[in-house]
C-alpha cells in the first residue's frame, strides 16, 4: 500500500505534467503565430510528450489503488518576446521539474517506498534529457540571434522534423 504522503505527493506530480504539456501547447501556438511551423511542431510533440509523463503518475495510482484528483489549472504565459525567451522558459521550467521530481524521490526514500523509488528512476533519466533537449535548443537560437533569420529558419526546419518523427 502506498503511504498518503506519497500519494498526494505523486498526485500533484501528475497535474504538475499535466500543466507542463499546456505551456508547450501554448507555446506551441505562439511559433503558429510567428509562422515558425517547426518550432510549433516541436513544441507539439513536447506537449504530448508532457501529457504522457501525467498519464504515467496516473497509470501508477491506478496500480496502487489510489483515488486520482485532477487539480484545477492556472492558464500559461501566451506571449513570450523572442524565440529565445520562450525556450529559456522551457529550460527554466524543466529545471524546476528536475527539483520537484528530485523531492519526491527523497520523500520515497524516506518513506522507504521501493516500488516508488523504482518508478521515479524513469523520471530521474528523463528530466536529464528533457534539460539536455532544451538547453541545446537555448545555444542554437543564440547563435541564430547573431546570425540572424536565415538562421533561424534553418532552425525552424531542423526542428520540425521531430514532428515529422513522432
Ligand atoms: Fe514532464
Ligand atoms: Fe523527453
């Protein structure tokens, strides 16, 4: 049985990613209109890619018995000033999704939650690649900030292929 500490703390988790996946889709929509298909095609992926991470802590609660409570959600930023700033963004709330996802895995280990703390270590890995991805993305839009639009539509089709992937 899981403790109740640790299943409200997995519960806020699973809205916490559930938020994230409505920022990217609102930045999503701020690349639209910008007329930056790859970035928003990115962004797109990003997001489902978020609402999975939810749907993961959900599956998880489900396994555990516990009862789900879908929490009610502020609205996301809409408008960011450059390309550049949305992504610091990104990287600045993925940074704070490590923190987040760094305590609940000490709450397990202090609970001394097995199953849970074998659960988080799937997460541990992915916020490594999730701060990987966007800080990659951060480097080449300040490049692209000294060398202009044709840089940034390079980009802006580079980025667009993981759209095209998934
Ligand atoms: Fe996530
Ligand atoms: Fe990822």
């Amino acid at each position: 049985m899981i403790k109740d500490s640790v299943r409200d703390a997995i519960n806020a988790q699973m809205n916490r990613e559930f938020y994230s996946a409505s920022l990217y889709l609102a930045m999503a929509a701020y690349f639209e209109s910008m007329t930056l298909k790859g970035f928003s095609a990115w962004m797109q992926v990003q997001a489902k890619e978020e609402l999975a991470h939810g749907m993961k802590f959900y599956h998880y609660l489900v396994e555990q018995g516990a009862r789900i409570r879908i929490a009610a959600m502020e609205a996301p930023r809409g408008e960011w000033g450059t390309p550049l700033e949305a992504f610091e963004h990104a990287l600045g709330h993925e940074q704070k999704v490590t923190a987040r996802i760094h305590e609940l895995m000490e709450l397990a280990m202090k609970e001394r939650d097995h199953a849970t703390i074998g659960f988080l270590g799937w997460f541990v890995k992915e916020q490594v690649e999730e701060e990987a991805n966007a800080t990659e993305i951060v480097s080449k839009l300040q490049l692209a900030a000294a060398g202009g639009a044709a840089v940034l539509y390079l980009l802006d089709h580079e980025l667009g292929k993981r759209g095209k992937a998934a």
